[in-house]
C-alpha cells in the first residue's frame, strides 16, 4: 500500500476521489455528513504511512486553516444547527479539494485542465435539465421562452434546483482551464484532446450564456480580454518599437473607456439599471446585518433567514445570498473574510512573482563546463524538454489568472461559490494557483520557520485584539452582549423557518434570554443600535407598541438606511395611530400597502379589529399617496 502512496498518480487520484466525495456532500446539502470523511481520510492514511505528511503543505495552509476553524466556530453560532452542519462538510470537502489539488505535481497540472472541461460541460448539462425556468426566471425574455419549452419536452428527474448565478459562476471558474488544454492539445498536436475541449468547451459556454448571468459573462470578459491583450501586445511588440508592457497599458487603457461607454449606454437605456440598484441594496442592507453580529459572525447559513427577517422583515424566503465577501463576514466573521482575501491576493501575488511581467533574470555568459554540459546529448534533450514545459505552463498559468478574476469580479455581485450552501469548487483557484508557480527550486519553509510565522501572527492578532478592546472597551463589551442577544433572538424566531406566518406573539418566554442579554449591552452603552432594534422588534411581537416605537427610533437615527428598522418602526406607528409619521417614513417600502391589506384581515383572525381597522386606513393611505405620484 506505500507503493501506492509513492505512485505519480496517486495525487490524481485522490483529487478526483476529494472532489466526488465533496460532490455528494453538495448534491446531498451535506445531509450524508461525516460518513464520507473516510475518502479523505484514507489517502491521507496511505501517505502517512508512506513516511509522508498527508497533504503537500503550501503557504496557503495557514490561511485555508483559519478559514476551517471559523467555520468550526459558525457551527455553534448558527440558528440551526441542520443547516450549520450541511453546509459545514461542503465547505469540508472545498478544503480537502484544495489540499489535494495542491498535491498535484506540476506536470499534470494538463490532466487538472483537461478535467474541468468535462465537468464544466456536466454543469452546463445539469443546468438545463433541472433549472426551473419559472422559478428561477431568466434575465433575457428569449432565453426565457426557450427555457419554458424546453421544459415541456425534457424528461422529468428529481434533481435539486441550484440557482442559474450558482451554476454560471462555477462554469466561468471552470472555463479558461478548457481554453487552456485545447491550446495545450493544439501544441501537442493531440487531435482527440483537441475535440475533447472543444466539444466540452462549446457546452460549457453554452450553457453559461444559457443562464443568462451576466455578472458572470462580464467577470470572466474581463479575464478573457486581459489574456486576449496581452497576447496581442506581444504580437504587436514584434512591429513597433515600443515593449510589450507600454503596448499592453495603451491597450488595457482603451478597453477600460470603452468599457466606460458601454456601462453608460447601459444606465442610459434602462437595461439592468434595477439589477443594479437592488444589488448594492441587498449589500448595503447585508452590511447593517453584519454589525449586528460583528464579534462572532451569524453562523452557517445563516443568511437567507437572517435577511429576511430582519432586513426584509418577512417570514418567507427573499434571498439565498448578497455577495460573496459579504456573505463570508455575515455568517464566518471577519478572520474568515481575511482569509479569503489573503488566499485570493496570494494566488494572484504568486501569479505575478512567475510572470511575464516580472523583469527576465539576465543570462550568464556560458562557461567552458556549462558548454561542454550541454553538449551531452541526454542533458540538452532535458534541457529543452523544460524549456517547452515552461513555455506550456504559461498557457495554465494565464487560465489560473483569468479563473481568479472571474471569482473575484463575479464575487463582488453575487455569491456562486459560497452563498447558500457553498460550493466544492470555493477554493480551485487559489489552488491551481499554487500548482501551477511551483517550481522545483522552491523549497518549502523548515518546522522551525513555519512556527515562526504562526508564533508572529498570533502574536500580531493578539496585540490587535487587545488593543482594540482597551481603546474601545465600553463600544466592544455592549456590542460584545448586544451580539449574544442577536444569536439568542435568532434562535428562539427562525425555528422551523421559513414559517411563512407572522409572529402570533404566542411562548413570549422564549424571548426573556435575549432581552437579558440586550439589557446589558444598553447598560454600558445606552446608545447600543443592535440592542435597541433588537429590544424593539421583541416589544412589537408583545404588542407593547410605545415601548417599540422607543427602542426604534433610537435605532433608527443611528441607522436610517437600515431597511428592517425602517420598516418595523413605520408599521410601529400604524399600531400606534399614528399615520402622518407612519406614511412619511414607509414611502420607501413598495410591499407595505398590500401588507396593511393583508395585516386587515389577520388581525381580525387575532382577535383585534381596532388594529385590523389601522392596517385598513393605513392602506388607503399609502394607495392614495401612490395614486398621486
């Protein structure tokens, strides 16, 4: 068996056994749980007793573990503990998928390419035989009729829906990797191959236009068009005078105004301009969620129900994700956004260090060893063996490039490999990253450095934290309790969410540990917002109207753009009667009118007709103030 661990392709194995066994727990959402941890856990067995460290360490393990431990950490603070842990083994099996693509040698880093086409193209598949076109409505209206013909006559199979931006995202990821393999197979002259990328790449870039993502066409144009430019840059150099960096500047230049225009033609005709705007909404709200739980984070998938309740203020499903930074600090905490980050910036450092870009280290005058080295038939043959590698590689390393920036670019808008419940491709290409600037020279940190490091930055963390608590120890310790509180909260309204039923008001008991903890926070700082809108929405289910109205407004001149604030207070002062206020401040939520209606007859249900009676008037009025726009 420690054959086995030696064999050159047992890395290749096991990443696609790490990447299957992180597909089921996807497909599964996680419910096979740790059952399938024995996949990984055997080839990092093999390689143990091997006499090998179970994984080929980078210098991004340190990063990949401080990611693994807030996950970890999210588990306990989430308000479901089912959801957490779904989520949790995929994001398991995005690190092990990590880890053993990163134990890839770096001459069958073609054989990594070579693979994303056919799974790209699976993608591209599973897309249209499972997307439910009225469910999830395309952007463009002809994508939209086809798709909805196409479901009359597609075989019907039991396949959980993903949302086209989830499935888009993952096939740009995926797609310069195919690009770069058919230019690999072309050179090689391997013609199957060839046909291999081009059948997978025309049905991978099928179906991406097919889902009609459009933060994810322009994500990976982006990246496309930088490699584009720089080829051509280099092509032009060998007819001007000029280098190719000057050349590639002027280039990346025009393309950036031209860009300008187009942007400009788009806000100008309407197109995608509500698209726009409810994104930047949707993050600007997400980012008043994450104050709330700044210390520890909301817990694993935990934003569908976080947002909904308490920015959107329903009781149903609104949104599966906001973007993919903000989606990690919600729910993992800001250590976890760090580390994103820093393995995103790292792969595109590592890109820079092994580049183009970088200045050719200057060629030594040969000397009369090195010339009668190269004279020996076997080492010159090596020699330009290595050469054309190296030339092969940059192929790799350009498609590395493109599939960070269309991560990077595409995770700004929206959240494919993170959002909802994750994505076994969340760290691919950071990892290939790693793969494909290893170079043989490199020698990897000795125990004693790496401990070093670790020693450095906890130390750097610790000063940090506790500067931060001394500098800001009355704001940290109340937000510290307010946070608690909103954990407390959450866990006592999502049971059993979405309920799509409005709080009855009934077990009120449930809410006395949250309040504990609010009241505190408001005791050592008495303008505490998350405690005060926290403490508010508490008093609306209890019906104590003029205490919520108190705690909301208090809130509200701290937050005035804070949507679930906005709109709890406004319907606070329905309650209340007092319409003038109520009006004012509810203009800028469209849904409240046709709530107030439906508010009309669930009161009556509850058993209060002069509330009913409020909800009614308000309605009129909101009607009347539409009316005379």
């Amino acid at each position: 068996m420690t054959e086995l661990a030696n064999d050159r392709w047992f890395p290749v194995f096991n990443t696609g056994l790490a990447l299957a066994t992180a597909s089921l727990w996807y497909f599964s959402s996680g419910r096979i749980g740790w059952p399938l941890i024995v996949a990984i856990l055997v080839p990092w067995g093999l390689r143990i007793a091997a006499g090998r460290f179970p994984y080929r360490q980078s210098r991004f393990d340190g990063w990949l573990f401080l990611f693994g431990v807030t996950a970890v950490f999210s588990t306990f603070t989430a308000y479901s503990s089912e959801v957490a842990a779904g989520k949790f083994w995929i994001l398991v099996g995005a690190m092990a998928v990590f880890l053993a693509i990163v134990s890839v040698s770096r001459r069958d880093v073609w054989l990594l390419a070579g693979a994303s086409g056919p799974v790209g193209a699976l993608l591209a598949i599973y897309f249209v035989m499972s997307n439910n076109w009225r469910q999830w409505p395309a952007d463009i209206g002809i994508f939209n009729r086809i798709g909805m013909a196409w479901m009359s006559l597609r075989p019907s199979f039991p396949l959980p829906v993903l949302h086209p931006n989830t499935l888009a995202g993952m096939m740009a990821l995926l797609f310069p990797f195919t690009v770069a393999f058919a230019l690999f197979a072309w050179h090689k002259r391997q013609i199957r191959w060839l046909q291999l990328a081009a059948v997978s790449g025309v049905v991978t870039a099928g179906g991406l236009i097919f889902t009609s993502s459009l933060g994810a066409w322009l994500a990976l144009a982006v990246g496309l068009s930088i490699w584009g430019l720089w080829w051509g840059s280099g092509q032009l150099q060998k007819r001007t005078p000029f280098s190719q960096k000057i050349i590639f500047a002027v280039l990346m230049s025009l393309l950036f105004l031209v860009g300008l225009v187009i942007f400009r033609l788009i806000l100008g005709s309407g197109l995608g301009q509500e698209d726009s705007s409810t994104r930047l909404g949707l993050a600007q709200q997400t980012y008043f969620l994450i104050q709330d739980f700044a210390l520890t984070g909301g817990g694993l998938g935990s934003f569908p129900a976080l947002y909904a309740q308490y920015a959107q203020v329903t009781p149903s499903f609104f949104a599966a994700y906001s973007n993919l930074y903000f989606d990690i600090w919600l729910e993992q905490g800001f250590l976890a956004l760090v580390a994103m980050v820093m393995l995103l910036g790292g792969g595109f450092w590592l890109l820079f260090k092994r580049s183009a870009w970088r200045q050719p280290i200057a060629k030594k005058e040969p000397t009369a060893e090195t010339i009668l080295a190269t004279a020996v038939p076997h080492r010159r043959k090596r020699r330009r063996r290595q050469e054309v590698q190296a030339s092969e590689m940059v192929w790799f390393q350009w498609a590395t490039f493109v599939s960070l920036v269309a991560m990077a670019l595409h995770g700004l808008i929206d959240d494919a490999l993170y959002g909802n419940l994750a994505s076994p491709l969340l760290f691919f290409a950071p990892a290939m990253a790693i793969v494909v600037t290893r170079r043989r020279s490199d020698k990897a940190p000795t125990n004693g450095v790496r401990r070093q490091r670790w020693a450095w930055g906890l130390g750097a963390t610790a000063v940090f934290l506790v500067g931060l608590f001394f500098g800001f120890r009355q704001t940290v310790q109340a937000q510290w309790y307010a946070n608690l509180g909103a954990l407390e909260l959450a866990r006592a309204e999502l049971v059993g969410w979405p309920t799509n039923q409005w709080d009855a008001g009934e077990n009120l008991e449930r809410f006395e540990p949250a309040t504990a903890q609010f009241e505190r926070a408001l005791a050592i700082d008495p303008q505490n917002r998350t405690a005060h809108h926290r403490l508010g929405l508490i008093a609306l289910v209890e019906r104590d109207f003029e205490t919520a109205v108190a705690h909301l407004e208090q809130a509200h001149e701290q937050a005035p753009n804070y949507r679930g604030i906005v709109k709890t207070l406004g319907y606070s002062y329905v309650w209340l009667g007092q319409f003038d206020q109520a009006a004012e401040i509810l203009a800028i939520i469209p849904e409240a009118r046709a709530e107030m209606n439906i508010y009309n007859s669930w009161w009556e249900r509850q058993n209060r007709p002069d509330l009913a009676t409020k909800a009614g008037e308000m309605a009129s009025i909101l009607e009347n103030a539409t009316a005379s726009k």
